[in-house]
C-alpha cells in the first residue's frame, strides 16, 4: 500500500495505473487536483551515474489527515521515504504519527531523497526518535550529518535515537551499523549499466530480508542483491523479477566475485 500526494495529471494517471498494475494499493493516494505530480528526470552518463531533475510538484502538500492511523497500526512495516521533501508534514504530523505506528508494533523504516544539509537534524531528530531502521546512501548521511566519516554519521542518527542504519556504499556495499558496532558487507560484482533505483532496491530487499526473520547482516545481502540486479539494466526496476529469482542470485554469487 502506498500513500502520497499525487497530481490529476498525466504523469499522475500513468503512476496510479503502473502502481496498481504491479499490485500497489493506491486506494489512498492523496489526490490534489490542479497540482502536479512529483516527477524526477535522469540523464543516465555512460558509467551508470545519473544526476537528477526533480519537480517536487505536489510533493509537500501532505498533511496528517491524509493517512490512515488505523493502516498504520495493522502494518508490518511502516518505511516514510523521503521525510527531508515532504515539507510541513516532517516537521509538524510525523513524529506524532511514528510515535504512533510505534506504540502499535509497526516496524518504522525511513531513507533520503536529498543529500540534506546538517541543519536538517533539527527537523529529522524527532521523528528518528521512533525509526526503526534508517537507510541513507553515503553522501546524505554526510550531507544530514556534516561528518565524513560514516560510522561517526551514523553515530549522530543513533544517538537521535534511529535503532539501526544502514548506510548504502555503491560499489562498496553497505555499512550496518548498530549499538553492537558496525559491519560491513561488501557487493557484488557484476557489470553496471545504470544505479538508477538502486537504492530503493537495495531498501526493499533489506526489509524483506529482515521481514523473514534474517539476521541484519543476511537482510543486507538480500538488499544488495537487489540492487545489483537492477544496476545490470536500464531503468529503476531493470533486472529484478521477484524474489526467488533474487534469492537465487545471491546464493549462486558471492559478494565481491564477477
């Protein structure tokens, strides 16, 4: 199920029919006729690279009366994407709602849109305070956090109270870091034609994973299987199927060997 402001527009139409197409139930999209949908272009570079063109659009018009709190607390997992765009609605609903989905068991998963700015904290603290599961990639959590070194970054989300993190390293992998300490698990190696999505991947696996009971370090192997598979093709789902194909993947191919 997803929830988010969304345009009466072409671009929005074209979203809710590939949403539902792919069993998404969009039931409870926030409809904002006249506005348009939140739209993202990117010029793929020859290395796999893509800046982004971004028209937020409609994106900070949520509001805490367009989500259903008893969805929330019948979910298994509540992931919030992009809490750095969603305008008013970070700042004055969702550390409510979290401390909400909290109270009700919901597991509560978070990640980035934007590289940020350290003054951020000040908006994100309240509502890390009751996230599960943060899961930035390397230069957002730099960025949120203003410290290069990335164990100490995600130090500074811990101690806002974010249970784990989970820093993305693109080729490199991935960081967990955790009150135990941080482990790294590395990629795989496979040819790149475009990252386009890969994160998103990367955060689907990773909760599926810890969503069936793996280890955090297995549910991150999950993750970068995911993601490797979509980095082999071109546009943000290439490559991947469904999960036992993933599955398969990554038990036929060690992280780090082509």
């Amino acid at each position: 199920m997803s929830i988010g402001p969304v345009g009466d527009d072409t671009t929005g139409r074209l979203l809710l029919d590939l949403l539902a197409d792919h069993g998404v139930d969009v039931r409870h999209m926030a409809h904002r006729p006249g506005q348009a949908t939140p739209a993202t272009m990117l010029p793929i570079r020859p290395n796999g690279e893509r800046p982004a063109l971004h028209a937020p659009g409609a994106m900070a018009t949520l509001t805490a009366a367009d989500v259903d709190r008893q969805l929330v607390a019948e979910a298994d997992v509540l992931h919030v994407g992009g809490p750095d765009v969603l305008g008013d609605f970070t700042r004055d609903a969702l550390p409510d709602l979290l401390r909400f989905a909290a109270a009700h068991g919901t597991v509560v998963s978070m990640d980035l849109l934007s590289i940020g700015r350290p003054e951020l904290v000040d908006v994100l603290a309240p509502a890390w305070e009751h996230t599960g599961f943060l899961l930035p990639n390397d230069d957002q959590i730099r960025g949120v956090t203003g410290r290069d070194d990335l164990v100490e970054a995600a130090g500074v989300a811990r101690a806002c109270g974010v249970g784990t993190v989970v820093v993305t390293t693109g080729a490199q992998g991935c960081l967990v870091v955790t009150e135990d300490g941080a482990e790294r698990i590395p990629a795989f190696d496979v040819p790149v034609v475009d990252t386009t999505g890969c994160g998103d991947a990367f955060t689907a696996g990773f909760l599926v994973g810890f969503g069936a009971g793996r280890s955090l370090p297995d549910a991150a192997r999950l993750g970068t299987a995911a993601a490797a598979l979509v980095a082999q093709g071109l546009g943000s789902d290439a490559g991947i199927v469904d999960l036992p194909s993933t599955l398969a993947f990554g038990a036929e191919r060690s992280p780090g060997v082509a």
